[in-house]
C-alpha cells in the first residue's frame, strides 16, 4: 500500500510539473539533431566523436532504464522524478559551458540519467494523483499531446538557436523549462512510495551498464582501429563477459531487472526485437538526415529543422488516429505497416536524394516515415504488453524501453561506422584517379573532420565536390542498410502466425510519446 495520500491536492501544479517534464526531455532530443555540424566545426572534432556526442544521451538512457521504476517504487515517485529533473537541468548546464568535447559528453550522460527518472516516472506520479479513471485518461492524453508537440516544435527551436544564438544557446533554453518543472514538482506533487518492494537488482544493473558501454565503445572504435588491435578487442571481450554474467545473475536473481522467462515466448521476443529496430531506425534517421541537408546539401540549421518537422507533424498524426485506426485493423497488419512504411521511405531516401534534389522530392518521403514512426511505435508498445502477463506488466515495459533506446545507441554507432567507411572509401578512390599522394590519408582526414586539408594538389571548389559526393556516397550505404531492417522485421512479422486479437480498450488505448 502506498504511504501517502494520493488525491491531488494540487491538480494542476502536477499537471504542469509533469508536463514540463516531459516536454523538456523530448525537446532535447528533438532539437539535437540540428546542431551536429555546428558542433563538429565549433569544436573541431571528428564524425565518430558526433557519434560518441549523440549517443550518450541514449546509452546513459538505456542503462538506467530498467531500474527507474523500482527505484521510484521503493525512494518515491516524487523525490525520484525531481531528482531526475535537476539531473537534467545540471547535465544541460554542462553541455551549455562545454568548450570542449569530453564535458559535452559528460554534460549528455548526465542528460540521459535524468531522463531515464523524469520519463517513465511521470507516468507513475499521473497515475498515483488521479485514481479516478475519467481524469487519468484525460491528464494522461494531455501528457501524451505535450510530448507530440515538443517532437514538432524540437527541430524548429533547435535550427533558430543554431543560427541565430549558436549550438550552446539550445542547452541554455532548456534550463528555464526545467527549473520551471523543479518549482511545480515541489510545490504540487504528493509522494507516493512502497518501500516493501522486493530489493534493487544491482548487479544486473550494473553488468547491463557495462555490457551496453563496452558493446558501445567497440562499436565506435571500430573504425579508428579494427578487430585485431586492443582498443576494440578488449571492450568487445568485456562485453562478451558482461552479457553472460549479466544473463547468469538474472536467471537467479529474485527480482530480475530483466525477465528472461519472457522472451521464451515467441511473440514477446520478436516484438522485443521489433522495438529495437524502431529505435535503431528512427533516432538516427533524423540525426543522419539533418547531417545530409546541411553537409551535403548546404541548408542552414534553421531551414533544415522546418524540413524535418513534417515527419514528426506525421507521427503525431498518426498517433492520435491510433485507437481508431487499431479497432478496425489487427495490431499485426498495423505493425507490418509500421515497418514497411519505416523501411521503404529510408531505403528510397538513400537511392535517390542527391546534393541537388529538391524538398519536394523528399517531403512525400519524410511524411511516410513520419506514418510508419507513428505506427510502428505504439504498436509495437501494445505487442509486447499483450504478450507479457500482469505480474510482469512493469518489467517489460522497463525492458522494452531499455532496448529501444540500445537500438538508437547502437543504430547510432553502426549506421556512423557505414557512412564513414563509404565515405573515405569514395573520396580515396576519387583523390588516388587524380594522382593526389597520400589519398587515403588525406581522404580519412577530410571527411572526419569535414575540412579540405592544407596544400591539397587541386583547386579547393573541386576538392568540396568530391568531398560531398563522398558524403552523399556514405549516407546512401547507411540510409539503405537501416531501411532494409527495417523491412526485414516486416517480413519476420508477414511470415508470423497472426495471433489473437487484444480488447478493444487495449488496442486504442493512449499511446505514450514517440520519442521515449
């Protein structure tokens, strides 16, 4: 029983408090995108180190996933929610000061700790203020709203402060909205709280952490050295160990923080995997595409993010017509849908967009991945909690979302590997049929850092040509290979024996926010 009163004495300070929550965290994602190549010119550091910037956030996100709720549970939704806040507001703080790379990945670590509390947590909290279900439901969709539209308007804001403000200017605006939700969370929210919850699974926790980060750094580093050589050997093996430890302790573990007996059963395990190919899909097609328009093609960040808000402006969309469109169509025929509709737009995207095509081209294109992202998602939500049994409703949910975001860490490493090996490859090739020496060098040099290197035997105009087709080459191979993954779990799911419809409660019932 919980040791506190949960009628909300407060309706709206917890409303706004959540609300605020949530739209800062999304936001912060939504925007990032944009200010890549701002960063890899102000900081001039390398494509793998964007990578390493990007993909904290969402590897700091994953580890900690799986424990954010029985952490709350046991230390209190309300303390744990506006520790995560504060996490938050000091990890965007960092990132606003970074002056260098390792504080800005520093200051995104922090960032993707405090996440991992502030989201899934304010789920908990609305649901414990408002036990009456007229006024959950209601408080509930408008969380889900706040989350949409902080996924149009992230690429937007983010662009505007890019270009007008600098990179450093869309940590800063993240602040106020955080401080704000730290007012409203401690003035409004009730603590809620069982410490009789069974104990932490801390060594699962902390060998998933360490399986992820050393799965992570041999991913990234891959590049730099190669399979043979210690700085990727040795987090590989590391992993390895890690990942049979880890499977050891939670197969005897009390209270695992990941239910192993679960993905015995076939639709639980493939739903699983399908969610970790919307995160390995999704997140890193809209870091790679705003990568693209801006290097390759030459838009501003502010003209790129107006480009990219109609994919989530379709995602919304879409997830508001969910319920409706679920109680007419089988879960499995929309999650199929999902997937080609992620798939083939992404594979189409890097078969014909080109340095000079234009934004009517690729519109119709962004809107049907923005359809599949809102498809796909909340589908894949109501998959796997139709297949995981009520006493394990919060551990899959947590496993779920701890894999999603893993598929976004490691989409992110893998498709930056494939765009950089292409790459070099391209322009290697292109520098050697002009006779320029030390081509693979120079080619290496010249796309991780984005810069023509110093006395190159040709005219400069000509060596940005190459540079860019070079891109374009290694964006094509990228954008192929995550499309067709996507397209391999609609097949996976085509060829599964279609099951049971769920109720129709379940089936409309509110999806969370695409971007968790």
């Amino acid at each position: 029983m919980m040791n506190a009163d949960t009628r909300p004495k407060r309706p709206k300070a917890i409303a706004v408090a959540t609300f605020l929550g949530t739209f800062m965290c999304i936001l912060a994602v939504s925007l990032f995108g944009v200010t890549l190549p701002a960063i890899q010119s102000d900081l001039g550091i390398e494509l793998s180190d964007l990578q390493w910037v990007a993909g904290t956030y969402t590897l700091s996100l994953s580890s900690l996933m799986l424990s954010a709720g029985p952490i709350g549970d046991r230390f209190g939704h309300r303390r744990t929610w506006l520790t995560g806040v504060g996490l938050f507001v000091v990890g965007s703080a960092l990132c606003g000061l970074a002056s260098a790379l390792p504080m800005l990945i520093f200051g995104k670590a922090i960032q993707g700790a405090g996440a991992a509390f502030v989201i899934p947590g304010a789920l908990s909290i609305l649901s414990h203020s408002f036990p009456d279900p007229v006024k959950r439901a209601r408080i509930i969709g408008g969380w889900v709203a706040i989350g949409n539209i902080s996924l149009i308007c992230g690429p937007i804001i983010g662009g505007y402060l890019v270009d007008h403000v600098g990179w450093h200017g869309v940590f800063w605006a993240i602040i106020p909205i955080g401080l704000c939700a730290l007012a409203f969370g401690a003035f409004g929210i009730p603590e809620t709280a069982n410490p009789d919850k069974p104990r932490l699974d801390v060594p699962g926790q902390v060998l998933s952490a360490i399986f992820l980060g050393a799965l992570t750094y041999a991913v990234m580093t891959w590049q730099q050295s190669s399979l043979d050589k210690p700085m990727t050997l040795l987090p590989a093996i590391i992993a390895i160990v890690a990942l049979v430890l880890f499977l050891l302790v939670e197969l005897r573990a009390a209270n695992p923080a990941l239910p192993i007996q679960l993905f015995k059963k076939p639709v639980f395990a493939t739903s699983i995997f399908a969610s970790a190919v919307v995160g390995f899909t999704a997140y890193p097609f809209s870091i790679y595409m705003s990568l693209f328009m801006q290097r390759v093609q030459g838009w501003s960040a502010t003209e790129t993010g107006w480009s990219l808000a109609p994919i989530f402006a379709a995602t919304v969309a879409v997830n508001f017509l969910f319920g409706a469109l679920a109680a007419r169509i089988s879960m499995r025929s929309l999650l199929i849908a999902g997937f080609v509709l992620l798939g083939a737009p992404t594979v189409m995207v890097g078969l014909m967009i080109t340095a000079t095509s234009p934004y009517l081209l690729v519109l119709p294109l962004f809107l049907g991945f923005g359809i599949g992202l809102g498809l796909a998602v909340p589908a894949t939500d109501i998959a796997v909690m139709a297949a995981a049994p009520d006493r394990l409703a919060g551990a899959a949910s947590a496993t779920m979302n701890a894999l999603r975001q893993s598929g976004m860490t490691i989409g992110i490493a893998l498709l930056g590997i494939i765009l950089e090996m292409r790459a070099v490859s391209t322009l290697t090739q292109s520098l050697s049929a002009a006779n320029v020496v030390a081509a693979p060098v120079v080619a290496g040099t010249a796309v991780r850092l984005h810069e023509i290197p110093d006395n190159i035997a040709m005219p400069e105009g000509r060596f940005s040509e190459l540079l860019a087709e070079a891109y374009q080459h290694g964006f094509m191979a990228m954008f192929i290979l995550s499309g067709c993954c996507s397209l391999a779990v609609a097949l996976i799911l085509s060829m599964r024996r279609s099951e049971a419809r769920g109720p129709s409660s379940e089936a409309g019932s509110a999806p969370a926010p695409a971007a968790r």
